[in-house]
C-alpha cells in the first residue's frame, strides 16, 4: 500500500500545504511518494526529497507541466495511478481544480476536505459548514482524496533522504492554453500560512476604516490581514482576504476577529484555530461562542489601545 501526494510548488520550493497532505499520506498507512511536475522543477524536486516521512519523489519535468494546467496534470497524475492506493492532494484551489478529474478519469468516488484518516478507507471530514462530522469509508480500489490542511500538522521539511526518480512528463492535451498571471505581492504573511491573522468584518464600516483600525495591529503583530465575506462583500477588503467556507480556510496559532459576529459560514473557515480572540460590542455575537478569550468593547477604542501596548 503506497500512498501519492500531489505537490504544490513554484518549480523552486515546495508549498506549505503540500507538508500537511504528506502527514496525512503517512497516517494512510505504507510507504509515501510524492510527484513534483512542472517545467524546470528540480530544485523543487529536491526540496520535497528533504520532507520527512517521503520515500521517494516521482519527478516529471515538462512544457506541459509548466503552469499546472489541470487537464495535463490530472493526465500525469492518472498515468501513475495504478501503482497507489491512496493519491491525495491539498484542498487548496489548485487541488480542487485538479483532483475531481482524477476521480473522474479513475472512475472512482473523491473523498473532499478529509480532516482525519481514521484507517486506510475511512476518513472523517466535515458537512453542513462543519456543524458536523462525517466518517466516509471507501471501497474503491484508488482513493482519491483532497486534504483540509488545517486538520493536520505539516510534515518537517528537512530530515528526509528520498531518492528523486524522473519520469516520462505526459504531452499537451491541448485542452486549455495558459495566457498569463497577475500576482499580488505582499508585504506580509499569506493568509493561509501565516502563524497570526487579524480578520475585520462589516462592523468597521468602510474601507478606509478597515485599513487605519486593523493594518497597525498587523503590522504590530507581523500579522497577515483577513475578512468575513460581509466586509468583503461591502468593499471593504479584496476578495482574496475572505476567511470562510466560500472563503479561504485558516489555522493560525492566534486569530483575532474584530467587529466580526460570527456567522456558522466565517466559523467554518477559521474555528480551527489555536487561539480565538474577540472583539466586539454586541455581547450575544455568535464568535464569542468559539472564542478563546473575549473582548466586549467598541474595536474603534479597544483595536488603538491594544496597538499602543503593544
């Protein structure tokens, strides 16, 4: 019974996510592998031989590989599933993009978001915005399964020897062409990897509000900047910002929510975390329910103040 895990990369290093997919790979059971395709990728596939707990890394280097299109991945990918049990991919939107034409081309049943892997086909993840758990088993004979990160912890980086095997990279299927990129550069953590996440919600009234309150507080904390889909609906901050189920799902070791209420669809994506702080003025605010420690204050007096001690 081996198990393979899809990496995420920027052809240099391996992405956090791809950490907590191979812990999760580890606790199917067996001998753990992981594939590294993309175009010019060795010292990502050197990279991912230094995980601990990976066996060996699978290698495939070519044009086709060179964006992550889904249609060639996934092809790659189905290439070499007949010789695993278990091929796991993070839930992030690259894993999600490719590993339900996987299922697909394998004709077997996906297991999403899985939290737990209570033996080698059973597996927990959560429904209903994660106001419940269910246990799923799977009889196929391939499992393929998207991995909640936040449910497990990442796998060390360094300390592994695994020997880094080329393979034949699939042609171009032709399906879909890559055209180009915009990408954000930012000046502090990426939500999703950063150790603290300051959240603001609707409560803050505007955009401007949003950034003199709670960017001080970041910058104090070297924190990564988050939003409820409220505020993020309201223009208060860029979609890319948005903790929740349709959002970004988090698992800082301290979240702090300002002026959020905590609807059931923003605990979803960050309820996980180790440490939850509240701040808001309505004392029957749903998010003083999961919160760790809660503030009642105005956070217009309460977010300055804490700035200032800090």
């Amino acid at each position: 019974m081996t198990a393979l895990v899809i990496a995420e990369h920027d052809n240099a290093q391996i992405k956090r996510a791809t950490l907590n997919t191979v812990t999760a790979a580890l606790a199917c059971g067996g001998d753990v592998h992981v594939l590294v395709a993309g175009e010019n990728a060795a010292a990502a596939a050197q990279a991912a031989a230094q995980i601990a707990g990976v066996a060996k890394v699978l290698h495939a280097d070519g044009a086709a590989l060179a964006h992550g299109l889904a249609e060639n991945l996934a092809a790659q990918v189905v290439a070499l599933a007949k010789s695993y049990s278990h091929i796991l991919f993070p839930a992030t939107a690259g894993g999600k993009n490719v590993a339900p034409r996987v299922a697909a081309l394998l004709d077997v049943a996906q297991v999403s978001d899985a939290t737990k892997v209570v033996s080698p086909d059973t597996f927990e993840r959560p429904i209903y915005a994660g106001n419940a758990m269910a246990t799923v088993q799977s009889a196929d004979p391939i499992k393929v399964i998207t991995v909640r990160t936040t449910g497990f912890d990442a796998a060390a980086a360094s300390g592994g020897s695994a020997a880094v095997e080329s393979i034949a990279a699939v042609a171009d299927s032709g399906s879909s062409t890559y055209l180009g990129a915009e990408i954000a550069k930012l000046d502090r953590p990426e939500l999703t990897a950063a150790k603290i996440v300051v959240s603001g919600g609707r409560a803050l009234g505007s955009s401007e509000k949003f950034n003199e309150v709670l960017t001080p507080l970041a910058d104090k904390l070297g924190a990564a900047l988050g939003a409820s889909r409220a505020a993020v609906d309201a223009g208060y901050a860029p979609n890319d910002w948005q903790v929740g189920q349709t959002g970004k799902i988090v698992a800082p070791s301290l979240y702090i929510a300002c002026g959020i209420s905590g609807a059931i669809q923003h605990l979803a994506g960050m309820k996980d975390s180790k440490v939850i702080v509240a701040i808001n003025k309505d004392p029957e605010a749903p998010i003083f329910g999961v919160a760790d420690y809660g503030l009642e204050a105005d956070l217009f007096t309460a977010v300055p103040e804490l700035v200032a001690k800090l």
